[in-house]
C-alpha cells in the first residue's frame, strides 16, 4: 500500500466518522421527523461507506457484503419509515 492511499484511507475514515457524528446530532435534535429519517439515511450511508473504507484498507470482500447487506437493510428501513410518515401505515 502506498503512502498516500495509507493516508488517503486514513483522512476518509476521520471525515466519516466526523459526517456520522453530524448525522448523530441531527438524529437527536431533529426539529421534525423527517428530519430524523434524513439523519437516519445520513447515518447508514455514512456507516456503508466506512465499511467499504475499511474493506480497501484491510483487502478483505467481507466488509463489500456487509457493506451491502447495510445498504439493503437501511434502504428498505428508509422506505418503511417514509411510507408510515406518509400515510400513517406500512402495510396496507
């Protein structure tokens, strides 16, 4: 590994970390429930793309299937969460 992807993987692991706080913040204080599931959304992206950080640094395609496996999961939370928002129910 190269000196500079060592640090680059280092500098995106810090920024994601600091964006996954951000988002814990909003998620906490959010003045609506929107925007509660805006930080949730910010929050799995965030947490999917520091698995795929972590699967480059360690060379290991475990991390690629969790990282899909969060993706899968956070997108199909997201929609649920959106649609009870909406009309007040999940399944109709």
């Amino acid at each position: 590994m190269t000196p500079v992807l060592f640090w680059a993987l280092k500098a995106a692991l810090f920024l994601l970390a600091v964006a996954m706080l951000c988002a814990l913040f909003r998620l906490l204080a959010g003045p609506s429930a929107q925007d509660r599931v805006m930080a949730l959304d910010c929050l799995y992206i965030n947490g999917m793309l520091m698995m795929l950080v972590l699967g480059i640094n360690y060379a290991s395609s475990v991390y690629f299937e969790a990282a899909m496996l969060v993706a899968l999961f956070g997108f199909v939370g997201s929609t649920s969460i959106a649609k009870f928002l909406l009309r007040g129910e999940v399944i109709e």
